[in-house]
C-alpha cells in the first residue's frame, strides 16, 4: 500500500481528503504543521507527499527545501496543494522539483486522486532512486 504524507494546516480539508485517499488506497499520514510534515517526511519516508505553502511554524517553502537538502527525503515526488496563485510560486516550487501545483478552489477531491495516482504512475515508470519497499 503506498502511503501519501497531507501537510495541510486546514483541518477540514485534511480529513476529506485523508477520507479520499483513505478510499483509493493509500495509507495516510497527516501533519498540520510544517515541522510536524518534515519530521514525519524523514521518519516514515512517505510514496509521497502533499504540501500545503501557507504552514504554521515553518512554511511549506521551508519544508520543501528542507526536504529537497536531505539525502533521505529528496527523491520523494511532492505535489504542491494550496491557495496561493501567484505565478512566481508556481514557478518557485516547479523549479524546486514540485511534480504538479494545484490551487485548492480548482480541484475536486476526485481529481486531485487523480492527479497523485498520475503522480505515482510516472514515478514506477521512471524510478529515481526512491524505494516503495
């Protein structure tokens, strides 16, 4: 079972789509804070990870250097998920290595199933180093 990390301060919308992804399959770890996300990052080495930018404690930015610096962290696909629509954050996070950048108020949760399942797909295709094991 692959298991997907939701770094996702609303508490609301983490439980929908934790429910969501509950029902495609996957396992789900959830952290509201981005200190929390990047601890749970290193320690239980998520498929992948979903990262909101606007973070209580450390800011999603942060969290994904953070985790793009780290040997045990970098090679896992982040989808970015949030409101902020500001073409220089897309190109920020893209240019860090963000896989895809949704904007919360454009996607259903089905369809943002469906992007990480697309996500997923992709990277078994072209493995870059990161086990599923």
């Amino acid at each position: 079972m692959k298991k997907i990390l939701l770094i996702e301060d609303e508490s609301a919308l983490q439980r929908s789509l934790g429910d969501t992804f509950r029902e495609g399959g996957f396992e789900v770890l959830s952290a509201l804070d981005g200190e929390i996300g990047e601890r749970l990052a290193k320690s239980e080495k998520p498929d992948l990870i979903i990262l909101d930018l606007t973070l209580p404690k450390k800011n999603g930015f942060e969290v994904f250097q953070s985790l793009k610096d780290n040997e045990k962290t970098r090679d896992i696909p982040v989808v970015v998920l949030t409101n902020l629509e500001r073409i220089e954050h897309v190109e920020k996070v893209l240019e860090m290595g963000a896989k895809t950048y949704l904007v919360k108020s454009n996607y259903t949760l089905k369809e943002i199933l469906e992007k990480i399942n697309q996500v997923l797909a992709s990277q078994s295709q072209y493995p870059v180093g990161h086990s599923t094991e």
